[in-house]
C-alpha cells in the first residue's frame, strides 16, 4: 500500500509539473471550425502545424466537414517539410490531398493575386522560435500585406513562444537593413507569440513588405488564442511534442541556443556552432582552437548570468570543417530566466580577439563580407563598434536601446 501510494504521488507530481496547453489549432477543432465555416481557405504551414497527437494540420483541415481547404502555402523548408535550409520551394501539388502548393520561398515570396484567387481567408499555423531573423514571421506579414490587398481575411492559430514570453532582447533593424531575415521593427528576441505579433504588426503599421518602404497595409485579422499558455512558460512546460521548426532545431533547448549562436553562424564558418554535428547551434569551436580547457576557462571566469560552458572536441560530418577535428566549448544554462541569450555569442568573439589575435573576427575591411551578418543584426553600427576593440561592453548599452520602449509598447498585445 505504502509503494502504492509513493506510485501515486511521483505521478500526481508529474502531471502538475507539465500543463497541458491547447494550441489555436486544438482550439479551432473544439470550436468545431466555426471560424471557417462557409469559406474557401488557404492554409500557410509546415510539419509543425500539428496536434498533440501529431495530426497535420492540412490533414485536419482537409478532411473536416464543415471546412473547404483548397490551397496550400510553403514557406521555407516546405509545407511537409522535404526542403533544407535556404532550399528554392517549388509550385507543386500535395501528393496525399491533391491540393496545388503555391511556394512562397522560391520566385516569390508574398502571395501573388493569382494564388489567393477565390480564397475567403488564409489560416497561418506554423511554431516560431521567437527570433526577428527566423523567416516564417516574415511569410506571415508578406502574406497579411497581400490578403490586405485582396481583401482576404487572416486566420492566426497561435502557438507558444518557446523562449517564453518575457525575454526582449536587442535593438530595433535599421533604415537600409530591412530584409526577409529582418523584417520589422522589433528586438532581435520580442517575447511574443506568433498571435501576439501579427496582432501588434498589425495594429501598428508595422507590414511594410520586406524592404520596409511599402505603405502600411491592415488586414482583417483573426487570431485563435491557445489555453493554458503563461508567459514564464518554455515549451517544456507546455506539454506538447515539439516537432523540430527547422532541420537543424531538433530540440526545444536548441531553441534557446539559436538566438545564442545563430548571429555568429552568419560569418561563413568562421566558427563551428555545432552546425553539422549532433549539438547544433549549442557549440562555438574551431580547428585552431587546440585548448578547449583554456577557452571555457576565460569564458566560465567571464560569470555571464545563468550560463556555464564546457569543454569539447568533436569532428563535424558537414560544414568546412567536415571531417576535422575543432576545439571549443558547448553551452549550458544554468538559469535560462537569467541568461542573456543574444549575447553569448559576442563575449565569445571577445575571448577569440583577446586569447586567439590572429584569428580576429570581422577583421576583413570589406564590408560586403559581412552583408548577411549585418542584415541579421539589422546594423551595420554593431559590427563597426565591435571590432573596434573587441569588447561587448563598447556595444552593449547601444544593442540594449530600444527593449524598454518595445516592452511598453509590445504589453498592450499581450494575449496572456
């Protein structure tokens, strides 16, 4: 009986330790479509629209009564998710529903009046990762300028933010910077659903087309809110199955680890971050790192809030440093609420200029070197004022700026 009941309590304790959160597709269904009766739909996704149960969200939309599914949008990597990173995305049609698949990573990436023909709404469910430079939230504003043109409603069903929803960090893209990995005014980390976003790019003016300079378009916006997200909640809180939002995001910690790391991986393998081996974007190594104890060491004595980085040798099976082995260190969180994700990785560049001097980054004068860099920061200010000296603390008050404002701004959206 004893056992029995110390059984009972580790499963009680289990259970409350995960909630269970019902995303706006779960929401939707339960609703039993109500939101789409009566309309020709279009349907933006990816193999993260899914259930709990792991059931696409074409296949649930295609296959319900009461919903009139009649086209398909692929963003990057493709709506089952058979395209790699940067890959062109064809026109094609879904082999299993028979439906046409407009691409919207290839020739085009805003929905053309042609694909949205006869369309009543486009429902958007895809999980973001909460970073500006990932590009599916700039399919979702290119797709909400376009139906705004045609008249076409916008169907959101939110997801969780799986950096929660209270970390802001980075300042805002620049003049001259806007682009598809840097599309709006907004922190490099927002703290924001996918909801929560297009909600406030809506209501501020924000869809301006992926250069920035096109007039502010409004479209008739409904979001589907999850129940049971908070916003101290990382995805493995939430008790869903995270299904990987890219092929080199496996896991709901490589989420942390991308705002990490993903700047630097914009310097053309200038440092391994795990990319190509079994810890992508949770490393910072290189083959002329031959004293990986000494790296950690002067990074570990740095005291960065709520991270530690440990040792490591590892032989990537991809990338240029394929088949080589690199030294380096791989990331823990130690206090993920403390940490500052986005600038792990410039106190990494800190330690490479000051024990590694020959092998500085952002030593090449020509800046066209650095064009995706800088797009991703959306600032060419920050690279000049870093390699300056090599040191965060030259950049940190000027990549900090503008998170108070967008906080203030960013709460009167808030969902939950």
């Amino acid at each position: 009986m004893k056992k029995l009941l110390i059984i009972l309590v580790c499963l009680a304790s289990a259970l409350s330790a995960s909630a269970t959160v019902k995303t706006g597709l779960e929401v939707l269904v339960e609703n039993n479509f109500s939101v789409l009766e009566g309309k020709r739909v279009g349907l933006v996704t990816n193999p993260t629209g899914v259930d709990r149960n792991l059931n696409s969200t074409v296949d649930i939309l295609f296959n319900a009564p009461n919903v009139k599914l009649v086209a398909l949008f692929g963003p990057e990597h493709g709506v089952r998710g058979d395209i790699q990173a940067g890959g062109y995305v064809a026109q094609s049609t879904d082999k299993k529903t028979g439906l046409p698949i407009y691409s919207l990573y290839g020739s085009t990436r805003k929905p053309t009046a042609k694909m949205l023909q006869g369309l009543d709404a486009v429902v958007y469910d895809i999980q973001d990762n909460g970073c500006r430079s990932y590009t599916f939230i700039s399919t979702l504003g290119l797709v909400m300028q376009a139906c705004a043109e045609q008249s076409i409603e916008v169907i959101v069903l939110d997801r969780p933010n799986p950096l929660g929803g209270q970390k802001v960090e980075g300042s805002f893209v620049e003049p001259g910077y806007f682009s598809f990995v840097s599309m709006y005014e907004i922190p490099y980390v927002y703290g924001l659903t996918v909801g929560e976003l297009a909600y406030m790019l809506n209501e501020e003016g924000m869809v301006r087309g992926q250069n920035g300079k096109e007039t502010p378009r409004r479209c008739e916006l409904t979001v589907i809110p999850m129940e049971g997200w908070e916003r101290d909640m990382n995805f493995d809180d939430t008790g869903l199955p995270w299904v990987p939002t890219s092929p080199n995001i496996p896991h709901p910690k490589t989420a942390f680890c991308y705002p990490a790391s993903g700047i630097i991986g914009e310097l053309g393998g200038y440092l391994n971050i795990g990319v190509g081996y079994t810890l992508p974007f949770e490393c910072f190594a290189a083959t002329w790192i031959t004293d990986a104890d000494k790296f950690a060491a002067a990074l570990n004595a740095l005291g960065l809030p709520g991270v530690s980085f440990r040792p490591t040798y590892y032989q990537p099976t991809s990338g240029s440093s394929a088949g080589k082995t690199v030294g380096g260190v791989q990331i823990f969180f130690t206090d993920y609420d403390a940490a500052r994700l986005t600038e792990i990785q410039f106190y990494v560049m800190q330690e490479v200029a000051r024990l590694y001097p020959s092998r500085k980054p952002l030593g090449d004068t020509d800046a066209s070197k650095y064009s995706m860099f800088d797009k991703v920061l959306g600032s060419n200010k920050i690279r000049e004022s870093f390699r300056k000296n090599y040191r965060f603390d030259d950049i940190k008050e000027y990549w900090r700026k503008d998170e108070a404002s967008f906080r203030a701004k960013s709460a009167k959206y808030y969902l939950y």
